[in-house]
C-alpha cells in the first residue's frame, strides 16, 4: 500500500480546519485514513500547526511521502530536518530519533 501524508479538511464552510493524517494515495481528500498525526489551523494568525513528531518520524522512515502542503507544515515543525538526519546516520539513528 502506497501511503501518503496529506491534509484532511474538517472545517465547515468558509472555515478551514485540517488534520495531518496518513491515508492510502488511492483514496479522496477526506476518506478513511490509516492514522491521524497533527492539525493545522489556518485561521489562526501565525497558521497553527500541532504534529506528533514520533509517529510521523515512523510513518517518514517507513516510506510515506508527503504532499507539498505537508511537506511544508513538517518543514516548519523540525520533522524533515529530524527524518534527513536518521536516513543519513542509518539504523543507529533510527533508534535515537524516535526516543
């Protein structure tokens, strides 16, 4: 299964609210998801952005791939910069990132 890490739209009209899950690529915008990692709020001022850095660390070593609006959001939050250092330090960085 080709995961993807994607933005969720939960917001009501004309209010945007999204959740950062992980979701099979083949599946709509707001189908069923395999795991929920984060929020984001737009309407906040700076945007909000809540991400639980482990799981989406786990799911990023693993091979889900973000879109560019979550690529970004995770950029903002440290977990890119976290997930290059693992994947260049090897299986003894995989450990130390998750704890």
């Amino acid at each position: 299964m080709a995961t993807r890490i994607r933005l969720k739209r939960i917001g009501g009209k004309k209010k945007p609210y999204y959740r950062l899950v992980v979701i099979d690529q083949r599946k709509s915008r707001d189908g069923r998801t395999v795991e929920e990692l984060g929020s984001y709020d737009p309407r906040q001022d700076p945007p909000l952005a809540t991400v639980d850095e482990e799981r989406t660390l786990h799911w990023l070593l693993n091979g889900a791939q973000p879109s560019d609006t979550a690529r970004a959001i995770l950029t903002r939050a440290g977990v890119i910069e976290r997930f290059k250092q693992a994947r260049q330090g090897g299986a003894d960085s995989k450990e130390a990132a998750t704890q």
